[in-house]
C-alpha cells in the first residue's frame, strides 16, 4: 500500500512538472510571435491586388490576432506567477469578439454577390 502512494505521488509530480513546462512552452511561444500589421496604408503596400475590402477586412482580422497573443501572453505569465494576477482578472477585448454582426453582414454578403452571378 505503500508503494502505490509513493508511486501515486511520483506520477503527480511528473504530471505537475509536464502541465508547469507546457505552459512555459505557451508562454515562449507567444511572445516570438510578431505582431501583425493592422496598418491599412502597409497592408496595401504589401497586398497592391486587395480590394478596400479586403485590405480593412485583414486589418481586423489582424488586430484580433494580435489582441488573442496578447491575452495568451497574459494568461500563461499569470498561471506560471499566480501571485501577480490582477485581482480583476486580465482585460477581455469585447470589441474585437463579441460583435457577430461582421459575420452576418458577410452572409449577406455572399448571398448578394451569388445572386449577382446568376443574372
């Protein structure tokens, strides 16, 4: 009965040290991200054959990425440094992901331009 505690208690250390060396690995991993260009001016200079459209649509996109690493870059420092964590939590971009209307305006969207083609 012995054995199988001090063999439990081994597990749970490997597993505990595997989960705390994962979320390390998270946090590296965030932070050698590079920031995307949410600028439409350099956007355009990268991209001369995107359409206005698309060009604003993947300044969003691309800001919601680069908010997304950031929070990531948050969590994983939090969860490696409990004791720093802000007592309110780590800030939520609602902005950029709780407004569903972009998607619903691009069903729309794709509902026009597929009725176009059919004329």
């Amino acid at each position: 009965m012995k054995y199988q505690s001090k063999k439990s208690k081994e597990l749970s250390k490997r597993m505990n040290n595997a989960v705390y060396k994962s979320h390390e690995r998270l946090l590296d991993n965030a932070l050698n991200q590079r920031k995307e260009v949410t600028d439409p001016s350099k956007l355009r200079e990268r991209y001369p054959n995107f359409t206005d459209h698309q060009i604003s649509r993947m300044a969003r996109l691309n800001e919601k990425i680069n908010a997304a690493n950031d929070f990531l870059i948050e969590e994983q420092y939090y969860w490696l440094n409990p004791k720093e964590r802000p007592s309110g939590g780590i800030e939520y971009r609602a902005d950029l992901f709780d407004n569903n209307n972009d998607y619903e305006q691009d069903k729309e969207e794709l509902q026009i331009i597929n009725d176009q083609q059919e004329i």
